[in-house]
C-alpha cells in the first residue's frame, strides 16, 4: 500500500540549493535592481499611460518631490526615459518625460504584471485592458515557442544555456 504523504512528494519539482547563475550575472536579478522600486514601478505606469509631465505625474501618485526627481533623474540616466522639452502658452519651458525605446522594451513586462494583478490580486478585469488597434480583439502576453506558435508555461523550464 502507498503512503499518500510520499506520493504527493513525488510530484512537487526538484528543490534547489542556489539559483542557476548568481544574482550578479541573471537578467532578472539585475533588471529587479533598476525596476524593483515601487515608485520606479509607478513613474514606468504613469509613462506607459502616456502622462509624462512632471507635475502630473506627482499629482497622480503622490509621491514626495524629492523621491519622484530622483527616480526620474535614475530612469533618464539609464536611457529608460528621455527628456523632451514642452511650452504651454505663456510658461516656461518645462521637461516631459517620455519613454525611450529601451522603456517601450518594457511593455511585456507591464502587460504580464497587469495580468498577474488581475488574477491574483483585484480579482477580476481592470477597467483598462490592452486591444488590437484594428480588430479591436483583446490582447494578452503569453509564451510563444522559437516559431512563434503559443507554449503552455506548464511546460516551461529553466535551463543553463551551453
């Protein structure tokens, strides 16, 4: 007779001790220690939204002077945002901040985590949700195999490039 306890074991996936690289040279780990800020998160949200002035941005966030000048001055350094001048009429010239191509590199990204936020923690669809421009068919992020048709994430693994 089996033991149900050691069955269940048998089906859980190998633990392991360390990650497969060290934090120094994964992708993850690093881009985690440029985005993994909650106000960086937030500025990123508010560009991918399209508002770019530095005034609503603090409006909309609420965050304090200093720390939304020091995350915008950190994105700009890393090429993540650009400045780009703008005049309304009778004012000075001000900087808006737009997303480079780098930035833009991250909408994935964005999209996935808006997924995962609507699965696991609103509960439900969010009130903005991503469209085909032309069909206006909803879009979702999803794992594509080398020849572009869609893999089942169940299948993923890890594994050490050669």
């Amino acid at each position: 007779m089996s033991n149900p306890a050691s069955d269940s074991r048998e089906t859980l996936p190998a633990v392991r001790r360390r990650a497969l690289v060290p934090k120094e040279q994964c992708p993850m780990a690093l881009a985690a220690e440029i985005l993994g800020d909650r106000w960086t998160l937030l500025i990123l949200r508010e560009a991918f939204y399209g508002v770019c002035r530095y005034d609503d941005m603090r409006e909309d966030l609420k965050a304090p002077r200093s720390t939304l000048t020091d995350r915008l001055n950190s994105l700009v350094a890393r090429g993540i945002l650009e400045k780009q001048p703008y005049q309304e009429a009778g004012d000075r010239v001000r900087q808006a901040y737009v997303l480079t191509d780098m930035g833009r590199g991250l909408a994935l990204t964005f999209l996935a985590l808006a997924q995962w936020g609507e699965a696991y923690v609103t509960g439900g669809a969010a009130p903005v949700g991503v469209v085909d421009r032309e069909t206006g068919a909803p879009l979702r992020v999803g794992l594509m195999d080398a020849d572009g048709a869609p893999a089942d994430p169940a299948r993923a693994a890890l594994r050490l490039r050669e």
